[in-house]
C-alpha cells in the first residue's frame, strides 16, 4: 500500500516516462518501455472523489487512493529503468531506486508533494506489472543479458570505444535475425555496460555488479589482459562464462580457471613471426632496444620480443619500462637513440603510442627496423601520427584482409567487414572484430547447448572447434584460443599491409624509419 501525506495537487500536466532504453548503456532497441498517463484532476482527500486516469485516450475511473499507486508505480517503472532492474524479485534494490527516482522525478510528477512512504513494495510492483501486461505493455522477457565492463571514460576510452562498436553490432545483427536459438525458441540480446574509468580495481567491482546486481548471464571481460585477469577471479567465484576479447597474455589463463575463455593467442604468435620476418629480409638488424609499458600485456609481449630476438642472435641493448599514464618518453628514448639500435620495439596502448611517435620524430629517432605493438592496427592511431607512421611494423590477431567462410551470424570475413562499414563507415579492426566474435562465439555455443544454463554453455565453449569469419576457434586447456594464425602488417603510404602470413601477403617489409 502507498501512504500519501499532504498532497496537494490540482491539474498536474501530462505524464509521459520510460520512451527511453531501459538501463544505463543497453544495445537492445526492443528493450524500450512506452507508457504514457495523463492525469487530469485531484483532490487532497483519499477516496473523496474521483479521478481521471486515461492510457492512450482511454479513460479509466479510479479513486485518488488508486491514482496514488498507479502514479507511484508509473515512478516504479522509471526506477526499474534507473537501476538497470529486470527482476521484481530484489526488493530492497528497487525501493532504493524508487526513493532516488522519487527525488528526480518531484518536480515532473508531484509538484508539492512532502512525503511519500512505500511499504510492502513487492506487493506494489506485482500490481503494477500486472496492470501493465494486462493494459498491453510489454516487458522484454526471454532476454540473454551480458555484462560488458569497459574503460568508457580515462585513458583507455578509445580502446573501450572499439570494444562497444563490435559487441553492438554483433547484439544487433543477432536481434535483426530473431535472436539467439535456445532449444525451441529464440532470446534476444541485451548487453549491460558499466564504466570503469580506466581503473583495473574499478572493472574487478563492476564486474561483480553485472553478475550479483544487474543478474548478468554471461561476461564479457574488462578491456586489455591486467584488467581481464583481475576480473577473471569474480566470474569464476560465480560460475560465469567469461570471455575476453582482447587479452592475450598467457599470465591471463594460467590460473586454473574454468570459465574464462579468450579470443587472442599467446603473445609469442606474434613476437615470432615478426623476428623470423626481421632476421630474413634484413640481416644487419643486430642490436635491439625495447621500451615497454608497464602494465601485463604490453609488458608480457615485450618479455616474449626479448626471448624471439635473443633466439635469433640479436644483443637487446635496452630494454626499458615506463609507468602509465607517462606524457613524456623523451628522456627513455633519448637514452634508447645513445644505444644507436637497428630496431626499436615498443608496446603500449593507443595515446602512449601516438605521443611515443612523435616524440621520436622530435629527437629525430632513426632506425631500419621499429615497430609498435598494439596502436598501429588502428585508423585512429595512423591518423594520429600522419607520415610518422610510415614503414612502422606491428602485429595483431585479425586483418579485414583475412578471408574464412564461418558458421556464425556474419558468415565470411568480407559480409561481417561490410555490416561493420555500413554501420560505422570505416573499416574495423582487430580489436572491433574481437569483440563481434566474442559475442558470435557466445551464440554459437548456447545454440549448441540448446539453454542458457551456465554450466551447459561452459561446456559448449571448451568443446568448441567451429570455423567463424574471426578464423578458426579452438580453445587449449588454459581456455586460451589456439587456432589462430595472427597477421603481421607495415604501414606503408598511410595504410597497413599484410606481410605474413603467406596466404593473405599484400606486400614486403621495407627498411627505414624516419
């Protein structure tokens, strides 16, 4: 029942609330609540008279006390929306949510009102829902809901950007098409996305909130391999599939986890086939000078640089670290150019990497060899840089050059490269086409387990050796993927070409870096 103290209202304006995407961030366009009431008149005595209550133009007779709870439950609703809530089952949650809503909803819905006390607010949510199917308003129900916690705000954003293009498109592609299959029916996607702001302890509570608040049913990991394996201890604590798109760092998967999976191979796929590329075609390259972030991947892969080029008989003659959120290399690359080396390897994310660049071209750093790990796989990246970035090497995990023929939703590399360019008019890369597999990967394997059941769909993932327009997916026993063949590339005239592997080759590695 609602208790309603000193409530004057004469003639409030129209109601209208919940034309909005329910939740903070969702990607689920069904998802959206449209109601509209319109109150008419009032009295400040309970049951004294009544009141017009119209829903789409069609008048309903209720008393003031009525009107009460339907004006409460309309603000229920917008709660549900404000804490991201699909179930009435947490009490205590959306009566919390209702007494905030309540406060940014004043003004709007009860203009002079002092107090509002709720009590049994379970007993209110019933009535409301049950008002509301019953006059042909649709709740989303049969909706698979995953957790996405991204770096949306702080160093990190552009990176999080990447990651929310490619789960959206996939969540969009699945919902044009009718949904996911779940044995005989199909469930819609919705995912949830929580900002963590750059902050790897942040991610580890968002990641909680998503499972043990917002009632995901399955993960996706935070962004980059420290955060996803931060997070990774909350999704195996809870028994949740987790997949991370973007961490390949085998200090990730050794933990003896059962529920995180990952769409990149270990770092040596990529240190290797660059050193062999390297000591080939230019066997003067001796002296090797890196300079690494420090933060797990960018310093793992480092790690795993200093072991290929060591193995091929190349002297490291520096190999440096730098904190992050560093703004100025100046210093470690002035002490790098004293060492004179023929290649220059460093790691990092995109902003490190872009001032990296051009602080190299102020101190007038040379050398026939340099390449950047991961930034250059990205537009934003050689955009950023201009003519720095040319002759710049890299590798990655995908190239848009790739060409498989899948068993996903996108088919072929070529159909989920044009939905991509169609939708975002730019071509994607590794980092957006991860996260589309990712959730493509996910489809695949709740379609195979035939349920949502956590468990069954943990199954369906380790078991999993399908070909998707991502390449072939297989997962080792750690639950890293190893079935992938990553590209290595050169930007060369403002665009990267692929040098290896073999089959998709659309140039060769050329010295010289200004």
């Amino acid at each position: 029942m609602i208790l309603v103290r000193g409530v004057k209202m004469p003639a409030i304006n129209t109601i209208e609330h919940c034309n909005a995407t329910r939740g903070e961030s969702r990607a689920n366009p069904e998802g959206r609540l449209n109601v509209t009431w319109r109150i008419e008149t009032w009295t400040r005595h309970a049951g004294a008279s009544k009141t017009r209550v119209t829903k789409r133009g069609r008048p309903l007779k209720v008393s003031v006390k009525e009107g009460c709870i339907i004006i409460c439950g309309i603000v229920a609703v917008a709660a549900s929306c404000k804490a991201s809530t699909s179930t009435i089952k947490d009490g205590a949650a959306i009566e919390e949510a209702i007494n905030m809503t309540l406060l940014d909803y004043s003004n709007q819905f009860i203009r002079k009102a002092r107090t509002f006390t709720m009590t049994k607010p379970l007993q209110l949510l019933g009535i409301l829902v049950a008002g509301l199917l019953a006059a042909g308003t649709a709740i989303a129900q049969d909706v698979i809901r995953i957790g996405a916690p991204l770096p949306i705000t702080g160093p990190l954003s552009p990176e999080a950007v990447k990651q929310q293009r490619g789960y959206d498109l996939w969540a969009e592609t699945a919902n044009r098409a009718g949904g996911i299959r779940v044995g005989g029916k199909r469930m819609k996607v919705e995912i949830v996305y929580v900002d963590y702001q750059s902050n790897t302890p942040r991610a580890v509570q968002a990641a909680e909130k998503l499972i043990t608040q917002d009632k995901v049913n399955f993960l996706f990991s935070p962004f980059g391999s420290g955060a996803a394996k931060a997070a990774s201890s909350v999704s195996e604590k809870y028994q949740v599939p987790t997949i991370a798109a973007t961490a390949s760092s085998a200090q990730v998967y050794d933990q003896g986890y059962k529920y995180l999976f990952g769409t990149f191979t270990p770092n040596d796929t990529l240190t290797e086939p660059l050193s062999d590329m390297v000591r080939k075609q230019a066997a003067g390259v001796q002296r090797v000078a890196i300079l690494a972030r420090n933060d797990l991947f960018p310093l793992a892969i480092a790690q795993e640089m200093e072991k290929s080029a060591k193995k091929r008989g190349m002297n490291v003659v520096s190999f440096e670290k730098y904190a992050i959120g560093t703004l100025d290399h100046a210093s470690a690359l002035t002490q790098i150019k004293s060492q004179a080396p023929h290649w220059i390897f460093a790691t990092g994310y995109t902003n490190d990497l872009i001032l990296m660049r051009k602080q190299m071209g102020d101190l007038k750093i040379e050398a026939p060899v340099v390449t950047m790990i991961a930034a250059p796989a990205y537009q934003e990246w050689i955009d950023g840089t201009g003519k720095l970035s040319e002759n710049v090497t890299s590798a990655a995990w995908w190239h848009p050059a790739v060409r498989y023929k899948g068993k996903d939703l996108f088919g072929t590399t070529e159909n989920y490269v044009k939905l991509f360019q169609a939708k975002y008019k730019v071509t994607p890369d590794y980092a957006e086409a991860s996260a589309s597999a990712a959730g493509a990967i996910f489809q695949l394997a709740i379609e195979k387990a035939g349920t949502i059941d956590k468990e069954k769909v943990r199954d369906a993932l380790a078991s999993m050796n399908e070909m998707t327009f991502w390449g072939p997916v297989k997962f080792g026993p750690t639950g890293q993927i190893n079935s992938l063949e990553p590209p290595v590339f050169q930007i060369q005239k403002g665009k990267p070409l692929v040098l290896h592997p073999q089959s998709i080759r659309q140039g060769e590695l050329q010295l010289g870096v200004k």
